[in-house]
C-alpha cells in the first residue's frame, strides 16, 4: 500500500556498511559432509580443516587426544557404532570453542584416566578472548567418567562474556567428576549479562560430582532480559555437590535464572538445590522429584518481600 510498481526489494549483502558480516540462518549441526577417522592424529588432523556442519564419525576404538582441539566451526564429533569409541584426554583442556564454533558430541565415552594430574583441568572451554558470535553446546548418549586426577576437574567452563544460544544435554551419564560439570558462572560484577540463554538437561545420570552439577548466575538488579532458561527433567543426581572446593554448597545452583523447572529427578545423598530469585517475574517450578537423604531445594526471594513465588508440588522427601 503506498508502494510503487518499480519498487525491487533489495539482497541482504546491498544493505549496511560492506566490513559487517550478514551472516544468514543458524547452521544446524550433522548438516555438513560426513567423515570418518580411525586414529586418534586423523582426528587431531581433521578437527583442524573442517567445514562447516561438518560429522566426524569415529571408527570403533580408542583415541589419545594429546593435543588441544580448537573447535572453529559448527562440528559433530560422532562414534560411527554408539559407544564404541574412548577418547583419553592427556591434556589440561581438551576442546575449545572459538568464535563462531560450537561442538556436538555424539555416542561417545570419554574417560580422563590419562589426563595430566593438575589442578584445574577442562574437558570443553570457550575461547578466553573476546566473542563476537553465540555458540551451542550439545551431548547426547555420551559417558564422560573420571575426570578426577587431581582436584576441580570441570566438564564445561564458560568463558568470561560468552553466551550459549542453547546447551543440551541428553542420555549422557556423568561420574567421578571432581569439578562441576556445567560452570556457567563467570558473569559476577553484577551487570544483568549471563553465560547461557537455554540449558536443558534431561534423561541423564550424575554420579559422584564434587562440584555442581550445574551453576547458572545472571547477577544484577537490570530487568532487561527473558532468560537464563533452565530445565532439569528426568535425572538421576546421586552424591553431588560435597565436595569442599565447592563454594555453592548446593547440588544444582541457580541465581538470577527467570525461568527454571526441575520435574521428576531423583536425588540421592546430595547437597541441595539452590535457587536465588532477584529481578523481574522469574518462574520456578520444582514438580515431582525425589530427595533422597538430600534437603529439599531452598528457594530465596533477594529483593522480593514476602513468600517465594515458586511451585514446589508432587515432591518427595526420605
């Protein structure tokens, strides 16, 4: 309406200053060219020159990783029979997500037994220099065990000004970790930014975790965001979160998340759940769970008067 006959809509790369990028739809991952390797330096050669959506399908086998692998694109890596692959870390951190990376493990067992017996050590870390793109994070059907040769071996390290469009995790299990395995909390000068818009955890076990199994902290009293998004379904937690390096005190700790939802977890001989509301309207729902010699979650208001605003209904306690 108003528009006349010659109007000819103009292409993306017409518009805007010409030293911008236009970058066009998300990439999905599995949607590039297959690859498959044997040895654990076709890996190490491979994760170096790939394109984007690129699947790297793992022969059966087990891998020496003693190279840190940067992750510069969107990238599978994928056991070609589920399962059948070990990867050995052997050094204090294994994958690290670039600028415009984001990684999906598939089908894996990933054993630390091998790693270097430092303090500290990082199965998958973000880049520490300064982002310009989100990433994701995706493991499915993925056994990651013993990450425990030293103290605060974390499974997923944020890092500082980084944010995850989304990190799922399903079917994995998770044991004799001495870290957390989702440390999402670098963001503490208070400013209303966070590490993580959606987190997804469901059908998985955590077993023997000193640290968290998961800390999200969007600090600040700016009421300008919807997320972080948090969502813990059909767990099993058993013995997390009593480590002594593990300054939360809690199994699950979530400060500043706007909506939260943990619905039909067991947790066994555990440390509690802890949830911090602070700013705007956040939505927690605790529905279903089992603690098992594990308190029931704490829910605090920080800056709210009167009662939580969270439903906790259909838990149970033993």
């Amino acid at each position: 309406m108003g528009a006349t006959a010659t109007l000819a809509p103009i292409s993306k790369d017409k518009t805007g200053v010409t030293w911008y990028p236009k970058s066009g739809a998300e990439l999905s991952f599995d949607s590039g060219e297959l690859i498959s390797v044997s040895t654990s330096q076709e890996l190490m050669e491979t994760i170096a020159n790939v394109k984007p959506g690129t699947v790297i399908s793992l022969e059966p086998g087990e891998y020496d990783i003693n190279k840190q692998l940067q992750v510069k694109t969107v990238l599978t890596l994928k056991a070609s029979k589920a399962r059948s692959v070990t990867l050995f870390p052997m050094r204090s951190l294994t994958f690290e997500i670039e600028d415009g990376g984001s990684l999906k493990l598939d089908g894996l067992n990933i054993s630390g037994i091998k790693a270097p017996d430092n303090a500290g050590n990082v199965l998958i870390r973000n880049t520490k220099l300064p982002t310009l793109f989100n990433y994701r994070l995706f493991i499915h059907n993925t056994h990651i065990t013993n990450l425990n040769i030293n103290h605060s071996a974390h499974v997923f390290d944020a890092g500082y000004r980084s944010l995850a469009d989304q990190i799922l995790i399903t079917d994995s299990v998770f044991k004799n970790i001495t870290g957390d395995v989702l440390r999402l909390d670098k963001e503490q000068d208070d400013l209303g930014i966070y590490n993580a818009e959606y987190v997804t955890i469901e059908n998985s076990v955590f077993d023997n975790i000193e640290g968290a199994v998961s800390k999200v902290y969007r600090g600040g009293t700016d009421e300008s965001t919807f997320g972080p998004h948090f969502r813990f379904i059909n767990n099993k937690v058993t013995n997390a979160g009593s480590g002594k390096r593990n300054k939360s005190k809690s199994s699950i700790f979530l400060l500043g998340v706007q909506q939260a939802l943990l619905d039909n977890n067991e947790f066994v001989e555990s440390k509690v759940v802890t949830i911090d509301h602070t700013v705007g309207e956040p939505r927690t729902q605790i529905l279903n769970n089992q603690f098992d010699e594990t308190p029931l979650p704490v829910v605090t208001e920080t800056f709210t008067k009167g009662l939580s605003t969270a439903v906790m209904k259909g838990n149970i306690s033993k």
